[in-house]
C-alpha cells in the first residue's frame, strides 16, 4: 500500500534514512539539521511531499519530493530524497516498492 506520509511517519521514515551511511555528497549534516531537512515534506504544505510504501502496516520505503518554480524553467516537480529498508546488490526501478513508489508520485 501507498500513502502520503504526516508528521505522525516521520521517526520510522528518519530510521530508515539512517540504516546505511551516505557513500556521497557533501559534509555530513548534523543530526538535527538532517531532521530539519527532511521534516519540511512531512507538512502538508503543497509544496512539498512525501509518499511511503507499506508491507503489512510498516513503512519499508518511502520517497520525498517537491514542486519548484523559476522564471526560465517555470513550474517542475523534483526528486530529493529516495530511501528504502530493503537493500539488493544494484538499484532497478523495476523493484516494486521503488517503481510504484515514483508512479505514485507523478
């Protein structure tokens, strides 16, 4: 099953963003400024968005993203974040809780 996520998600979907150790980016944030990030698209702002996947009532994935807007581009959604508990050797869209996830989201 996929729903939108509230706030009432948000510590199950940080404990699934902290179950393997960022292998890219920049300096590593802070712990509060990571939750601070990440709390805006649990709001229902409609701006920003979160959706997640559930297997029997727990969330095992779960995908934030936003609508942005800009005077050359104009109006466009963006992926921000994209996490999941469940790990295999490469990543395919074509794994369910992935796949339906991003067809949810657009």
């Amino acid at each position: 099953m996929i729903r939108q996520l509230t706030l009432f998600d948000l510590d199950d979907a940080l404990k699934i963003a902290r179950l393997k150790q960022r292998v890219g980016g920049t300096t590593p944030l802070s712990e509060e400024r990571f939750n601070q990030i990440h709390e805006k698209y649990f709001h229902t702002d409609g701006i920003h968005f979160a959706f997640g996947y559930f297997d029997n009532n727990k969330l095992i994935s779960f995908i934030l993203f936003g609508l942005h807007e800009n005077k050359s581009r104009g109006r466009f959604w963006y992926i921000s974040f994209l996490y999941t508990s469940l790990f295999h050797n490469y990543f395919s869209f074509n794994n369910q809780e992935i796949g339906l996830l991003i067809k949810t989201a657009f």
